[in-house]
C-alpha cells in the first residue's frame, strides 16, 4: 500500500471561516450549524481542493456532512448532460442512501444542483428515468448502480468525484467487487474519497488501485468512540430475559434494540406491544416503504423503541438515542462498536446495555475487552426486579397492548404507501401466534398430566401424543388434527379417537375408533374436503389398520395428504411415532 500523506485532523472550525459558497453557510445557519466537527474541519480543505482522501473515522464523527459540503461545493451551478452525473456516492445499504440523500438534498438545491437516490428495492423504472433525465449527483447501492449501468440509463464517463462510505461494511456485505466494478469504470484521475472503520484486507487493496496519493485523516480511534458511553453487561436468566427487555423499552428517552435475526427482531417488538410499549421492527425483509415509514416514526419521536438487525441499521444516523440495548449480543467487536455508536453520537450522553444469557457470557467479556471496554456486571439478574434495571431508568410496562406503530404513516413516508396489506398481514400473523401459544398451552398441560387421559388405561410416555391426520381440499395441504388415541392404550376395549383434519374449504368429520373383538384398539377416520386422512393404530404384536386388528397397545397415526380430492394412506411406519 503506499504510503499516504498525513494530515493531522485540524482544530474544529466554524464553517463561515471555511472556503464555502454563502448559499451552503445559509443552509448550515437553518439548520443550527456553526461549527465543524473534528472530521469535517480535517476533511474539508483537501476535498474542496480536489484531493483523494482516505478517512479512518468512527461512526457518527459526520462524514456525510463533509463530503456533501465538499460535493456540492465544487459543482455549484453546473448542470450535466443526460445519464452523466457529476459525483457517485456508493453506500452499503438502502436505509443509508436514503439516509445520505436526505442530507444532500437541501444543499444540492441551494446551489442549483439535483440528487438522485438508486437503491435495490425500490422502483428501477423510476430511476432509470430520473438519472436518464440528468442528475448531478447518485447515491446508490452497488448493485442497483451496476444495473442502472447496464440498462444504459446511466455512464460514469463524466464522474469528476466518486465517494465510498462505510467501505469495510461493503466489505463484509461482499460488495467490494462491484465497488472495484465500478471505479474501474469511472475516468483515472478523478477524486476518489473513501470512509472506513477500518482499512485492511479488500478495502485496501480498493486503495491500492484507485486512490492516488491520497491525503490521509484519521480522527479518534474506532474503539474510542465507545469508551465514552457507559456500559452495562445483565447476565440474565433465560426465563428473565422478556421481562427484562420489556422494563428498558419502558424506560424514558428513544431506545435501540439489536437482534440477531430478523425473525427475533419481529418478535422483540410485538412482545414490546403486547405489554404496552410502542415499537417496531426494522429489517431488511420490510419492503422498502414499509421501512422507510418506520424510520420516518422514530425519528419524529412517535414511538419510542426501535428493533433492529444489524444490517438494517449499520450507518444510520438518527438523533436522541439515549439508550442502544444489545437483546441478543454482538459476535465481533466491530458489530458491537457499530451497533454501540448509535448512541453518544458526536460527543452526547448514552448507555449501552447487553443482555447475556449464561452460555453467553464469556464471549461478551472477549468482546468487550477487545473494544477496550470496562462495563458495569450485574450478575445473576432472575427477574424484572432486579435493582440493577432500576439504575438504567427501567419501569414497568403498562402491561396492556397498544397500536402497533408499523401500522400508521408519519411524514416522509412514500405518498403510495399502502399500509392495509400490512395490517391484514400482522392481523393473520397475530391469529396464528395466538392459535400456536393455545397450541402449546395444551401440550403442556398435557404433559404436565393434568388433562384427563383417554384411551384406556396404562399409556404410555406420561401424556397423550399428537399424532395427526392431514387432510387436502383440492389438492391442498389441511391442518394437522389430533388424536388422543395416545401411545400405548393397553388393556381391552381400549378406544382410540382421531380428529378429523380441516382442509382448506371445509372441516374435516370427526373420526372415532371401536373397540375389536379381540380387544385392541381401532384407529378412526377422519375426513375433509378434499381429501381424507386414515388413522392406523400399531399392535405391539401385530399391526393394526383403520380395519381393526390385534394388539395390546395401540397408537393413532396421520393419514397422507389428499390431493384433487382423492384420498391418500401415508406409509406405515415401523416403531411408535
């Protein structure tokens, strides 16, 4: 890599002292800005000079301020020929472009100039035709530019600035080869700015080919941005850990929470709703309207608790969060530094919470040593009353449910939002929760042995077992009905009885078996619409059929699935199910 000159990151400024057009100090004077930050007083006089530069910054320093200011700055008044912008901004995720756009648009106009954001997920056709219209700058995803690139409504032959932000992300994303993709295509000699964490592996070799005696700034440390916060490790029981996550979401102030998944990050926030406190899920499976909605809302202040997957969130600035709540912890000290950032950002207060679980505890304590992080430990944290949630601000929840904020548009959100799919889609995901918790309330009561036993006597395994019948209507696939038959009636004139299943036009008959003539246990028939489940029932020294047959216990067993109405036997099996 060869060596890049260094700049020691200058003394914070005022921007009127800078080199800016008055029409961008106006726009900073709105917005209540009057002095630089660390990295943008360090920036600012190589990339309005035209320079490549390459900035080691942690997150929330305001980068995007220092390259929309350089940008907007150099190409004041220009305006471009159709598909050939000016600057390419590339960013890791869609939630980020939209983010940076946002940034860039009132300066871009103040000086006459227009911004473009090119994102996966969101309508191509659309901005296809907007950089094919004529746009001075793109902020976009990789992959969505390369597509724009290889529909030709957009050429790179006429880039004067290209900026990579959040390069070791992209990085570990995969992206870098299209970055390289596109650089290559982007005239030699033209500015190159790159913002990263870190600079090592695939983001400096991106340096080694592109960036050309590049002016280096590196402001504080990547771990040093997390020092000033304060941390705070709860080893907790399993048992503990809702009524836990659901007394800080009741806290005072806007909070972040991480998950790992985003199945996890769906479900943090609607166990948050059930007990009262607004929140909502964000994640990269939200169609895009949907998630930009849901950031519109929390950045208002109109709920205060955000669950997010990691991907989701990475890079986004969002003001006033007082607490980042890590509900599942990270796995590498980069993920936590990341995640940590979203709070204390430029210099302001903030708390950082972890949740670990026993088997969870060693690998936080690597984590947060690697980050050079000394928390608070509050140990053997078994319910919500411990004295620790009360010293993070933790309350109890209201305990009844609320609106689900997802459901309600905020300002800024896309003006075709549609929000009625999305309410019937969480009413049917709302029903099938219910139905699974009713589901499993009954099994274990079952197993628990306080339902009454059917069948006979002498079962065996404690509680009945389930075994199912599957019924179709017209060549679907029905629910599962149960049949508490159990395994194991032993003894004469035992009776095994079958549920019928319900198919997707109608509910199944119930089946019901009849004792044989020589004492074993007749499996049922159950039936639906479409197609028709058999039970069988298993003698231990014969088989028995849906026919009758001999045999000292006997077990209900589920019938094939039907298909274009006719009725299919699944195959025997050999042992109890």
């Amino acid at each position: 890599m060869p060596k890049a000159r260094r700049r020691s990151a200058h003394s914070s400024e005022r921007f009127e002292d800078m080199a800016l057009p008055d029409e961008l100090l106006g726009v900073l004077a709105e917005q209540g800005l009057e002095r630089a930050f660390e990295i943008q007083s360090a920036i600012l006089p190589d990339a309005l000079a035209g320079r490549d530069v390459l900035a080691r910054a942690e997150t929330g320093s305001g980068k995007t301020l220092a390259f929309t200011l350089a940008m907007t700055s150099r190409f004041r008044g220009r305006r471009v020929h159709r598909r050939r912008p000016l600057g390419v901004v590339l960013v890791p995720t869609r939630e980020l472009a939209v983010q940076v756009v946002d940034t860039i648009h009132p300066f871009a106009r103040a000086v006459g100039l227009r911004a473009q954001l090119v994102a996966g997920g969101m309508n191509i056709e659309k901005q296809a035709d907007a950089v094919a219209r004529g746009v001075e700058i793109v902020v976009a995803t990789p992959g969505r530019l390369i597509d724009l690139a290889e529909r030709g409504a957009l050429q790179l032959d006429l880039v004067e600035t290209t900026v990579i932000d959040e390069a070791d992300h992209m990085a570990d994303l995969g992206f870098l080869p299209d970055v390289h993709d596109i650089l290559a295509a982007v005239p030699m000699g033209t500015q190159k700015m790159l913002f990263s964490a870190t600079l090592d592996g695939q983001v400096e070799q991106i340096v080694d080919a592109f960036l050309v005696d590049p002016v280096s700034h590196e402001t504080t440390p990547v771990t040093a941005a997390v020092k000033t916060m304060d941390h705070t490790v709860l080893a907790i029981a399993p048992s503990a850990k809702r009524a836990v996550t659901a007394q800080l979401g009741a806290r005072e102030g806007r909070t972040l929470m991480f998950t790992r998944t985003q199945l996890g990050a769906e479900r943090v926030a609607q166990e948050l709703i059930e007990v009262g406190i607004p929140a909502a899920a964000l994640h990269g499976s939200k169609q895009q309207g949907l998630r930009t909605n849901v950031l519109a809302g929390f950045r208002q202040g109109a709920f205060p608790v955000l669950v997010a997957t990691d991907v989701a969130a990475r890079g986004l600035h969002i003001d006033d969060v007082t607490m980042v709540v890590h509900v599942d912890p990270s796995d590498d000290v980069k993920e936590y530094v990341h995640r940590s950032g979203r709070t204390a950002r430029a210099g302001a207060a903030g708390s950082v919470v972890t949740l670990a679980l026993p088997h969870q505890t060693r690998a936080t304590r690597r984590i947060l040593e690697e980050a050079e992080v000394e928390p608070t430990w509050a140990e053997d944290v078994e319910d919500a009353e411990n004295p620790a949630l009360a010293e993070l601000g933790g309350r109890t929840p209201a305990g009844e449910p609320v609106e689900d904020p997802a459901l309600v548009k905020y300002k800024g959100a896309p003006r075709k939002l549609d929000l009625s799919r999305a309410r019937g889609a969480d009413q049917r995901k709302a029903e099938e929760r219910r139905a699974n918790e009713e589901r499993r309330a009954s099994w274990e009561e079952d197993a628990s042995g306080e339902s009454p036993r059917r069948g006979g006597g002498g079962q065996r395994g404690g509680g009945p077992r389930s075994g199912g019948q599957r019924g179709a209507s017209s060549g679907g696939r029905g629910a599962r009905g149960a049949s508490s038959g159990g395994r194991g009636a032993a003894g004469r004139g035992g009776s095994g009885s079958g549920q019928g299943a319900r198919g997707q036009s109608g509910r199944g008959s119930a089946g019901r078996g009849r004792p044989s003539a020589d004492g074993g246990s007749t499996g049922g028939r159950g039936s639906s619409t479409g197609g028709r489940g058999g039970s069988q029932g298993k003698g231990g020294t014969g088989r028995g059929t849906d026919k009758g047959g001999a045999g000292s216990s006997g077990t209900g067993k589920g019938g094939g699935r039907g298909r274009s109405g006719a009725p299919t036997r699944s195959p025997r099996r050999r042992g109890g199910r």
